[in-house]
C-alpha cells in the first residue's frame, strides 16, 4: 500500500499530471508487485517559484523537476527499489519527462503505520502486503 505524491510544475496541464501519475503507478504494479486497485496519490502543482532544486546537483541536468515521494511498508530489498526508480523514471519519460528531471525518494514504514479508513490498522492485521519481504 504505498501512497504517492507528486509535486511538479503548474505549468504541467492536467493530462500530464494524468500520465505522470499513471506512469508512477504502473511502475509500481509492473516492478514492486502492488494490486493494480491499490492506488493513492496526491498530485500537488506548484507555481516555480515554489520547486526549489540545483539545476546541477552531482551533474544532473535538472530544468523542471518532477519530484515523486513514495510512503510504502519495509521489507523491499534494495535491488527492487532500483528497479522502481529506472522503472518510474522510463514511465515518466514516456509521459513528457525528461528522466535528468525525474526526482524519487522512498520512505520505508512498519504496517502499524497504516490506517486505511475506520481507525483500523488493516496491513497490521493482515501481516503483510504484496512486494514485500
């Protein structure tokens, strides 16, 4: 159960945020192994004065920052996650993004953490999700 968001550009219309959106969870179905109905995302866009970021950070190219937060349940191995990275970094790009302005980080939770409506820690009770280890 990962929840997503996405601040990007206002200058990005509202297809293009879809497509970003659609792209990040695809990746995440295709490579982490999520049910294709357990989407959440807040798509947030930012007038530029608002997106802060080097344009030239460890020699990346960066002109209009797409930044991409993903909250998910421990347990993935690392290679996984690089995989998620290219693999939302090649949706991305499919969707209008140049990858140099593709900006993921990762936040890794215990299922404690998860309440899914009602008060109830449902990944608790369950004892697990799909994708993790």
């Amino acid at each position: 159960m990962p929840l997503v968001q996405i601040d990007l550009a206002d200058t990005r219309t509202p297809e293009a945020r879809r497509a970003i959106a659609s792209g990040v969870h695809r990746a995440l179905v295709d490579t982490v192994g999520i049910p294709a109905g357990d989407r959440f995302q807040i798509i947030t866009p930012h007038p530029a004065d608002e997106l802060v970021f080097d344009p030239d950070y460890l020699g990346v190219d960066r002109r209009d920052v797409v930044f991409v937060r993903i909250t998910l349940v421990e347990g993935r191995p690392a290679q996984l996650k690089l995989k998620l990275h290219q693999q939302i970094t090649a949706n991305l790009t499919d969707a209008g993004v140049r990858p140099e302005d593709v900006l993921i980080t990762l936040t890794d939770n215990a299922l404690a953490n998860w309440s899914l409506g009602n008060g109830e820690a449902q990944l608790a009770a369950q004892g697990s999700v799909p994708g993790a280890v």
